[in-house]
C-alpha cells in the first residue's frame, strides 16, 4: 500500500504534538510495509526519514504554525500574507503530488493533517478519485479564545470530504459531531509514547536542593500556564523551596513574567524558553510533579512522556489522554485551589509520589506507536477496498 500524506510538520521542525504525531505514526506504518510519501512545507533543517519507506518531499518554504490564529500579535509577525501563505502551501503541494503521480506514483489513498492541508486534499481527491482519510488533531475550538469563522469553515470542509476520520480521543469525536461530522466515518486512535526514549532519563538531578513542579508546553490560553503560576502562588505561600518551572514559548510569555513579578513568585519560577527533546526528557526526570492543566486538550502527549518518565501527573479532566490512563491525578482547569491542594500532597508525602511515579510508568508501557500504526493501517484498509 502506497500512501501520499499531507501534513505541515516533521522533526526537527516541531512546534507541538502534531509533528511528534507524525514522525511516530509514519515510521511505524512504514514497519509495518507501508510506502509513505510526506508532503511538508520546506523548514530550516532538512528533515530526515526515519525509514526507508518514507519519502519526505518538501515542497515551499514557509514558517507558518499549525496552531497560527490572526491574532494581532500574529499580524506583526506574519503580517497580511497569513492566508496568501497557506494558499501557496495548497498550490505547491497540489502541484507536487501531480507531479510525482505523472512521474509514475501511484497512491492507494491520501492521508491529511489538521486545517492546514483540508483544501489541497480536496482538490486531490477529486483529480486523483482516490479515498482521502483525514486526522484531525485539534479544531479552532481548541485553539482560540474566540474562534475564527474562516478557520471553521475550512475545518467542516475538511470532515464532509474525508471518507474516513481520524481523531485522538473520544472527547474529540464529540466535538466533531458537533461540528457536524458523520459519526459513521469517525475512527479514535489515540496517541503513543516510547517508553525507552525517557526512562533512561530516569533518576533526575544528583543533590538537588528543591523540589521541581513542571510545566511544559506552549504559552497559550488553551494550555492554562496562568493558572499554573497562580497555583504556583498558592503553593509557595504553604511550602518552602518549592521551584515551579515554565517550559516552552508562546504568545503569552511576556504577560506570564509580568504576572510572575506581580505576585512576587520571580525568585522561585523559571522560565526556560523552548527546549530541545534532549531538554525535554531531562526536565520530565528531574522534576518532582508535572502539571498539564489545559482549558482544551485534544489529547496531551506530554502526559504520557512524563508518566514515561517516572513523574507524577497532574491532569486536567478537560483533556483526552484522561480516557486512558488511570493513574494521573485529575483537576478541572479553572480549579487553582485543588490544583495547589494536589501539588502539596505530592510534594509532602514522598511515598505517595514515589509510588504513583511507578503505577504511571508501569501504566504506560501499553501505549505504543506500534499499536496506533496498527489501528491506523485498519482504517486504511477499510477505505482501500
């Protein structure tokens, strides 16, 4: 089975979940015998193929995000051609599938990512006429505040032209439903992590004097860092040394190191800025407790990386990996007190962190790539016949 595959990022160009998505996703179906062409904007570094069995063509240069909304504060960093990018994505990369297909390819079915790819596997679908599966990772809904109608639009295109969909947890496929997709062609496979890539991280920092509470993802209203730091408040008002770490960038750093001076937290919060995945699995391993209080979450790798690791979660119920793991704590994400109530009854009682780290870590052993490969390569197969 040959596979052309639409998506916006892949190592090293990583701005969250999807690209991590992709890369895990494409080497295990390419294990498994699939041929996979991967369509992607042209990045900084040249990304390499983690198999044999995938061709990454990459087809413009742009360096747009996945989760771009046109926020001011994008406008200034985008400026007005946002949406002139996007269509010279769909044009390139229309141009480039025909192109390999009169070269001689030929695709049992296409395979497209989020928004950004909707339109250009459209078209495609209509000139090639084969069967089109699309994932959808997150929607508008998630992303903004305040969603964008023009995004939308886009998105509900994109679920009435798929012959099948793919989303990454059943809080998801509710959402999808309500933006008017057919239930019958929705499919739910959840994300995965590899256990070995963060365990040997395991152990954390030798002689470290405080105690580490960690938050890692991107500074944006849908991933609560702001009700991180008000917790953090609360916890360093009853506990001492106590360090709450922010890990990531976004548009809400500077108003985040306001805030942090304001409350007068500057002496005991971090803000790290973007980290490698070297940095990443070494922030998991040393720190004591990880938060992930996200108003909307599709679904949260970053939960399961830090189970891996051995550290106690602190997840919020608005979130999908909440489906399928059984041991993370649980908090509703406007709920600062219980968040700080968690996090001090994890700091205090060793015993209880120590032994839920590997209730987490025996847990997600059962969440493999290899098993969402599979469970993908079914679907494929369904609409292939």
């Amino acid at each position: 089975m040959k596979v052309a595959m639409l998506g916006w990022e892949f190592p090293p160009f990583v701005s969250g979940g999807l690209g991590v998505h992709c890369y895990e996703l494409t080497k295990r179906l390419a294990e498994l015998g699939v041929l996979i062409d991967f369509y992607m904007p042209r990045a900084r570094e040249r990304p390499v193929s983690p198999h044999k069995n995938i061709r990454i063509v990459e087809v413009d240069a742009s360096y747009l995000s996945p989760y771009t909304g046109l926020k001011s504060e994008m406008r200034e960093t985008y400026g007005w051609s946002f949406l002139e990018a996007v269509e010279s994505y769909r044009r390139q990369v229309v141009a480039a599938v025909l192109a390999n297909v009169r070269g001689g390819a030929r695709y049992d079915l296409m395979h497209n990512h989020d928004w950004l790819t909707v339109d250009a596997a459209g078209e495609l679908k209509q000139k090639l006429s084969i069967p089109l599966v699309f994932t959808v990772h997150s929607t508008e809904y998630d992303r903004a505040s305040v969603p964008w109608d023009r995004l939308l639009a886009v998105e509900k295109r994109g679920l009435a032209q798929a012959d099948r969909i793919i989303t990454v947890s059943n809080r998801m496929r509710e959402r999808l439903m309500s933006m008017g997709a057919d239930d019958a062609k929705i499919r739910v496979i959840y994300n995965a992590v590899n256990v070995d890539d963060f365990e040997k991280y395991n152990g954390g920092v030798e002689g470290k004097r405080e105690k580490i509470v960690l938050f890692l993802g991107r500074l944006v209203e849908q991933k609560a860092p702001m009700q991180f730091l008000h917790a953090a408040k609360k916890v360093s008002g009853k506990m001492k040394g106590v360090r709450f770490v922010i890990a990531g960038t976004g548009d809400l750093l500077p108003q985040l190191i306001s805030a942090s001076i304001h409350m007068g937290l500057q002496d005991v919060v971090t803000f790290t800025g973007y980290l490698s995945d070297e940095e990443q699995r070494r922030a998991y391993a040393s720190s004591d407790v990880y938060v992930m209080p996200s108003v909307s979450e599709p679904f949260g790798i970053t939960a399961l990386e830090a189970m891996a690791s051995g550290t106690p979660v602190i997840i919020s119920k608005s979130s999908g990996v909440g489906e399928i793991v059984k041991n993370a704590l649980r908090v509703d994400f406007w709920d600062v007190d219980e968040l700080s109530n968690k996090i001090i009854g994890l700091l205090r009682y060793p015993v209880l962190r120590r032994e839920l780290g590997k209730e987490e870590l025996k847990e997600v052993r059962k969440f493999t790539w290899r098993g969402t490969a599979a469970r993908t390569l079914d679907v494929y197969k369904e609409v292939a016949r």
